[in-house]
C-alpha cells in the first residue's frame, strides 16, 4: 500500500480559521453610538430651552411695564386668602396681564404676599407688583416731605399722592387704639406725635409701619429737646402738671399761629400767661385753628362744621359741641392740632418773658402784641383801618 503525500495545502477547517482571522483583522475601530449622541444633542437643546424660559421669566418678564398707565388700585388681601385668590383678584383690578404667566413667575419667585390694605398702580411690572405686595425692601422708594404744621389729615393725602400708603388706610392707622397704646400715645389719634420731616418711604408701606416711622423719629426730636431745655421742662410740670402731650398741643397750635420763627416763643407766653395769670380769669386760649381742627376731627358731631371748607366762622368757634373750640371751653384742646416741628416745641419749652396776653396779626405774616383788652382792640381797630382802603380799591 502507496503512503498519501503532503498537497501543500492547509486542511479545509484550518483555511476556514484563517480567513475568520483576517476578516476580524480588517473590520473598522467601532464608533459612538448614534443613539447615545442623538440623546446629548436631545439634553442639550432640552437645557437651552429651560434656561431661556428661566431667563424670561426670572429677568424679561418680571422688568416689563404693566397693563394700564398709572391708575391707583386699592385691596384688601385677608389673612387667609390663598395665593391663587390674589392673583384672580389681582387680575380681575386690572393689574395682571396674564394670570398663568403671573402664577408661573410668582411660584418660582415663592412670593408672600402681605396681608392688608395695598395701594397700587397698574402700570407697574410683575417685579415691582410682587415687591410691594411682599412688602420687602426691594420696592421703589418715595422721598416724602411732611412741612411742620401739617394735619394728619394733610400727610395722608400726600402719601395716597406718591403712592406710599392709601389715605384712608393711613388715617386708620393713626387712629387704631393697638397701635397707639404700643407707640405710648395716650390719645384720640396720633396727631401731634407724627415728626414733620423728609422720609424715604417704601411705595405701598404698611400704613402702621409709617405711622411708627414718624413717631419713632418725634420721640428722638422731642427727647433730644427735653435735655436741652431741663428747666422749662420742669417749670411746665410743676406749675401746670403738664406732660408730653400738653406740650405738644400747645406747640401745635404755636405751630398754626406763628409765621416766623422769632414770633414762636412770643406767641407761646401768650397762651401760658393766660392760662397762670390769676387775673386773666376765664382761661380761653381763642385760638381759631383749634375750633377749625374740630371740623376736620369730628366734623359729623359739630352742627356748625355743616360744609365746612377751610374757612373757620364765628359759628365755629362759638359751637359749644365743638370740644376743640378754645373760645367757648378753657384750657388746652383735647389734643394737639397739628404735627408741630422742633422750633415750636422749644418755643413751649423756653417761652419768652413777657406779660402778652393777646395778639393780632397784621402785615408781613407777623402779630402785634398787647398786654390789655384794651391795647389790643386798638391794634385790631388800627389793622380794619389799614385794610379799608385796599378794600375801597
């Protein structure tokens, strides 16, 4: 039998092994997955999106201006009032353009809104709407001058004026028996004890807060004064019994009589020597601002305050229902009249030393002075005469 010799060739399985080898040698480094590149593309252009509504939405549409243009709106957010109930609310006032944009913006921005009366304006933007719903320090701010001798009534219409705080929230205010027993004041309202100056005020305060505000810088003022002027201080509580709110009445109503500041402690001896000279013995101070004052303070319980508009009558000053008239009741008013400034509560706590009892005012915003009835019905004979020619003209 012949031995089968060698072909030179590889056996069938081995050739088949190595062309497996040299196809998997040839085959292409494997790439990213399309897939896995899609999604990145996906996520990346899913966050562009999400930052630009965050951007419009926390920079673009809380700047923007409101619906109208400058129109004030009044409300009343109670304390239980869900933030859903405000918004509706405060769309249905005018003051939202959209409400669910409105939600969206108030939801990310977590704003509270504070409970009670709001003064507003609807061309403000969403921003500003919510600062001054909140109550936070980031809502524009109003410079706010109160001139001496201003009522409270008067600084309420300034502040509704230059949106600070609604008029008859303010007036409230100064009249909540809580607030004034907290601020020490022992009185109807707080008249008198409100610190004429200039204020930087939020827009939209809480009336209280302002009404605190003013009292707060009084009592530096009047505190401030007492060290200064010990003795007169002294004096006007052991001749008188008097304390801070006698002196802050008579200081309103120098306030509301003196024009000029060397007039103001003049006019002050006058008012005390009335009320220590035992001569003088009916003890009416007859300052006509304080029988006006009851018209603006208890108007509805005044029958002779029926129309009033300003000018004070001899129907005024002679009501006997009128408790702020100091012709008809002696002795101070029930309280100050006015809110007076620094140089009329020292013109009470350093009067000058006279023996006035009465004066009149004539040309050049000043008085003249007397010490009799008689000395003064001349002066006031001597200014109808110097009138009557104007009057001819």
């Amino acid at each position: 039998m012949s031995e089968s010799r060698p072909s030179g060739k590889a056996p069938i399985s081995e050739r088949g092994e190595r062309r497996k080898r040299r196809v998997r040698k040839r085959r292409p480094p494997a790439e990213p997955s399309r897939t896995r590149a899609v999604l990145v593309w996906v996520a990346l252009a899913v966050g562009a999106v999400v930052a630009g509504l965050a951007s419009y939405l926390l920079v673009v549409y809380p700047a923007g201006a409101g619906p109208g243009k400058g129109k004030d709106v009044e409300l009343v957010i109670a304390p239980e009032a869900s933030r859903a109930e405000v918004i509706a609310e405060l769309e249905g006032l005018g003051l939202v353009q959209s409400r669910r944009l409105f939600t969206i913006y108030v939801t990310l921005v977590n704003a509270r809104f504070s409970p009670g009366r709001h003064l507003l304006t609807d061309e403000v933007g969403p921003g500003e709407l919510v600062a001054r719903l909140e109550r936070l320090d980031g809502a524009t701010r109003a410079k706010v001058t109160i001139p001496e001798g201003w009522t409270r009534f008067d600084i309420a219409k300034r502040l509704h004026a230059l949106g600070v705080a609604s008029s008859t929230a303010f007036l409230d205010a100064t009249t909540d028996r809580a607030l004034l027993h907290e601020l020490g004041i022992e009185a109807e309202s707080a008249e008198g004890w409100l610190f004429p100056a200039t204020y930087d005020l939020p827009k939209n305060s809480d009336p209280r807060d302002v009404v605190r505000r003013l009292k707060a810088e009084m009592d530096r003022r009047y505190g401030a004064l007492e060290q200064a002027h010990r003795l007169g201080l002294s004096q006007l509580e052991s001749s008188l019994g008097w304390g801070r709110k006698e002196i802050l009445t008579l200081a309103s109503m120098v306030e509301k009589e003196a024009a000029v500041d060397d007039e103001r402690p003049i006019v002050a001896s006058v008012f005390l020597n009335r009320l220590r000279d035992p001569a003088f013995k009916r003890k009416v101070l007859q300052c006509d601002p304080t029988a006006g004052y009851g018209c603006l303070a208890a108007k509805e319980r005044i029958p002779a305050c029926a129309g009033f508009a300003g000018k004070i009558t001899h129907a005024v000053n002679f009501d006997p229902m009128n408790a702020y008239s100091t012709y008809v009741h002696e002795g101070l008013p029930p309280g100050p009249i006015a809110n007076p400034g620094s140089k009329s509560i020292q013109a009470v706590l350093a009067p000058a030393s006279t023996k006035y009892l009465y004066f009149v005012a004539r040309e050049g915003r000043r008085h003249t002075f007397s010490e009799s009835l008689d000395e003064h019905n001349t002066a006031v004979k001597d200014l109808r005469e110097r009138k009557r020619p104007e009057r001819d003209e």
